[in-house]
C-alpha cells in the first residue's frame, strides 16, 4: 500500500500528492476537478466527472493468439465485460478462427460495432445504473426453479432435457454477469451509494449470485449424464428440489428461524446421499456428486444470509 506525507498549505487547508498511475488511468490532467466523500475515518477520492454522471470510458484489447479455445476467449471477456469496459478491442492473426458471435449471447448488450479480419472491436451498450439487483436476483431464482421442476419431471419420465437446460443455464449466466458487473462498480462509493448498498451488501450479493451460479451448473451435468435413476433416487432428487425451494422462499421472506433450521438438514440430505451411493456405487456416483453440491449450496445460501444479517 503506497503512502504520501501530509503537507500544510496555508492557514486552513493540507495538501497531499495523487499517484501518477491513478491520475493516468483516469486521464486527469492539471486544472481537472476532484471530488471527496468522508465516510467515517475514511476519505473516498475520485474524478468529478464520475460523481456528476459523466462516465469515463475504458477500453481494453485481448490478443487472441495467447488463447487455445473459445473456452479461454469467453473466459478473458467475460472478465473484461465484468470490470465495465465499454469497448473491448479482439485482435489477432488467429481471430477468424474463433466464432465470436456466438459468445455475445451470454453479454447483455454486449455487441460488435466493427469487424475485419484480424481485428473486432465490441461495445457494451448496457446502462448498468438502471439494474435492480433484487430483481435480477429473483429472475435468476425463478429460472433455477424451472429447471430444477422441468429436471424432475425428465427424470421421472426418462426424457433428455439436456439441451433445454443447457439453455436456460445460459441465462443465468447472463444475469450472473449482470450482477457481478454492477458489484465491481460498486467499488465507487457513489455508485454504491445509488444502489442503497454497503460493503457488507456487496459481499452477501457476490456470494448469493455465486451460489445460484453453482447450482445451476450442477443442475445442467446431471442433465447431461442422462441417467435413469431407481425409485430411492428420484426421490431424493424431488427432495433436494424441495430443499431448494423452501430455502428461497425463507430467503426472500427474510425468515431467520427457518433458515437457520433449514441449513441444519444440510446433513440429513448428505447422509440420504450417501446410504444410496452404499447400495449403487458405480451408477450413481456422479449424480450424487452434483446432488451434494446442490445440498450444500443451499446450506450456505442460508448460512450467507444469517451472516450478512448478523453482521
């Protein structure tokens, strides 16, 4: 952590330098307005533009001739769409050979505003200050609850819904993304300050999106093992479906009680687990897996909010 030496200057006031890195990357220059929040001990510094609405725009550039697949290109510009850059500049000898299109459907307004062979430049049309994170919270809720009654029926019917799922998967990546976005803005107290949020908030929010994330993520590699399942298995399947179910509805009434008695049967559902994979050891193995993960996302869903409220 860099530190600078307090100067007096003048009977009423003190001066103290700025890093060269940061006034660079803000592209501030002499005579530019700074502007100052205090909250409590600490003292928030950044671009007056920035508090009056006027966004600076950020660029960044990913050379995709470092990357081996379109799994890693998705990987750096998920990362860049997350950090809110406006303009992500793809470029490379290489670039013809990546189907970029086909990964904008998981960036809301994420488009491409010019193409040529080596080179593709992307904008992100979003206006993040007008998400609800409550909202898109739910939305994600709601699209992991028809999967997992859509799942159910698949499974108790023998019928593949893989690529429906796989869908659907999709979506709640999109919104993941728009979560995360609006969090790593966050970081701007004035931002932060908009949206209602305190750093507590900011950490319950990431952690509540990373679970959701998760379980929708076990939800698609049971959909993709397109196992037939015996009566015991199902039933546990309709059980963990239930556990999810009561655990949201705890969690959105804000009910401490049943939260804190839900993330208790975290360990009956292991052990229900674990008595079937005693009986089928190879078939059901890694059905069981994803069944467990689901179990204790849910568990710390719970855990989480506890947390966030007894902070």
């Amino acid at each position: 952590m860099p530190y600078r030496k307090l100067i007096r200057f003048g009977d009423s006031s003190y001066v103290v330098s700025l890093p060269k890195k940061w006034v660079d990357d803000h592209k501030l220059s002499k005579g530019d307005l700074i502007s100052l929040r205090e909250d409590g001990a600490h003292l928030f510094i950044s671009p007056a533009s920035q508090e009056n609405g006027k966004k600076t725009l950020r660029e960044t550039s990913i050379n995709v001739d470092e990357l081996k697949t379109i799994k890693h290109l998705k990987s750096q510009l998920s990362a860049a769409y997350v950090n809110n850059f406006d303009t992500i500049v793809l470029r490379g000898d290489t670039l013809s050979s990546f189907d970029v299109s086909s990964l904008l459907s998981s960036f809301i307004a994420l488009e491409i505003v010019q193409k040529s062979k080596n080179r593709i430049v992307l904008k992100d049309f979003l206006n993040i200050d007008d998400l609800s994170l409550p909202d898109t919270l739910r939305r994600v809720h709601y699209t992991l609850q028809s999967m997992l009654e859509d799942m159910r029926e698949a499974l108790h019917k023998g019928k593949d819904c893989w690529d429906d799922l796989k869908d659907r998967d999709r979506s709640i990546n999109s919104l993941s993304y728009l979560i995360f976005k609006a969090l790593k803005r966050s970081s701007q107290p004035s931002y932060r300050e908009r949206l209602g949020l305190d750093v507590d908030a900011v950490i319950f929010y990431w952690n509540t999106i990373t679970l959701l994330e998760d379980i929708g993520n076990q939800l698609k590699r049971i959909a993709a093992l397109q196992l037939k399942l015996d009566p015991s298995a199902l039933s546990l399947f309709d059980q963990v479906s239930l556990y999810y179910g009561n655990m949201m509805t705890a969690f959105f009434k804000k009910d401490q009680l049943a939260l804190t008695n839900l993330s208790r049967k975290k360990g009956e559902l292991l052990q229900a687990c674990d008595t079937i994979l005693e009986k089928y050891p190879k078939s059901s193995h890694l059905y069981l897996e994803k069944l467990k993960n689901i179990i204790t996302c849910c568990s710390t869903l719970g855990s989480t909010y506890l947390r966030y409220v007894y902070t």
